[in-house]
C-alpha cells in the first residue's frame, strides 16, 4: 500500500493537534486543582487568623476585668483598715482578717457595731472569693476551764457564720471552729481587766489557694 507525502503530513499534522489538546487539557486541570487548592489553603487561614483574632479578643477583655476586679478589691480592702481598723495578711493559706469583732464578757451575741464590719466582709467574699472556704475562728479569755472556753468561742464563731449566712453568703461556704482560750493577743487579761476584750474575738481566714487571679490577689503593703 502506499501512501502519498501529503496525506502523511496532514495525519502527522492531525496527532500532533491532538496531542496538543491532550497536553493542553492535562495542564488546564492540574492548573485548576491547585488553584484550588490554594484557595482552600487561603480559606483556611483566614479562618485560623479570625479564631485566633477573636480569642486574642476574649483574652484581653479577660485580662482587663481581672486587673479591675483586683483594683477594686484592693480598694476594698483598703477600705476595711481604714474604716474599721482591720489587720489583713497574705498567708500560705489564705487571707487573715483580724477585725474588731469582740464579744462581752461571757457572751456569744453579736454587738450592734459590729454588724457593719460583717455586713462588708460577706460583701467582699461575696464579691470576689465566691468559690473560697471562709473559716471564722473564735476565742475566749482565759477565765474558766478551757473545755468552757472551747465551747464558748465555738459558739461566737457560730453566731457570726450565721449572720453572715443572713448577708448572703452560703453556709457550706463558711466554716466556724473554736480555739478557746488559745492564742491571746492580751496574755492573763480577761473579764473587765485591760485588753480582755480583744481576747474575746472571732478572727476569719479566706483560703484562696488555687483560686483565679482576684482570689489570689493580695493587698497592698502586705
């Protein structure tokens, strides 16, 4: 059979035309999944760089009413030495307030001018400790038998836990025990003698270990 010259190159012509297109085709669709591809890859980041941004957000915003919450507790704070003179330190376990709540000689009842000291600490842990154990430890002078002052101490710091309950604070939250006679700030002194009254006392401890940030904020100049 033969073929003549012509018809060879219009039959070369013919499959390199469609190879042409072949080769074309694979390249426009290799061309169209990595563009898209990279368009997934854009998506994707976007997205990433949104979540990011708006958790930066978030942590900011956080970051800020922290350091507000710890301004305004240690102002608080502030207010309860200068209102009402009371003493408060940063211990390993806790915050201890030592407030001017005493009691009469043999006495559990709460005084009337104490009431407003009180009324401002349940505030507080309310405020800010609201997941902190509050113990309210109670003493006695050393008059008496120390299983007496054990019982009677006892029952002051009973007697403040449930006013505080009436302020709001729940009971499972605070803890009263009593030191009887234990811990005298005025040694001997009690009844009507110098300083027995201070003996006389409830003192409270804020545990804030493990607590957020305001729970573990300590005041100034301690």
């Amino acid at each position: 059979m033969r073929f003549h010259g012509g018809s060879l190159i219009a039959c070369a012509t013919t499959i390199s035309l469609l190879s042409g297109c072949a080769t074309t085709g694979a390249l426009r669709r290799a061309t169209e999944q990595e563009n898209a591809a990279i368009a997934a890859q854009q998506t994707a980041l976007a997205a990433e760089r949104a979540e990011r941004s708006a958790s930066d957000s978030a942590l900011r915003t956080e970051v800020g009413a922290v350091r507000g919450d710890v301004a305004a507790l240690r102002t608080e704070l502030q207010s309860l030495r200068t209102d009402f003179g009371a003493k408060i330190a940063s211990m390993e376990d806790g915050l201890h307030f030592a407030m001017p709540v005493n009691f009469d000689f043999n006495q559990s009842t709460i005084r009337d001018t104490d009431t407003p000291v009180l009324a401002r600490f349940a505030h507080i842990v309310q405020q800010y400790y609201p997941q902190s154990k509050v113990t309210i430890e109670g003493f006695a002078d050393p008059a008496g038998s120390a299983r007496y002052n054990l019982n009677l101490s006892a029952k002051r710091a009973t007697t403040v836990r449930d006013y505080l309950v009436t302020q709001g604070l729940a009971t499972d939250q605070l803890n009263a025990v009593g030191y009887g006679k234990t811990r005298l700030v005025t040694p001997k002194a009690w009844g009507d003698k110098p300083g027995a009254e201070m003996n006389r006392r409830v003192v409270f401890v804020i545990e804030s270990k493990g607590q957020a940030a305001v729970a573990l904020a300590a005041p100034d100049g301690q």
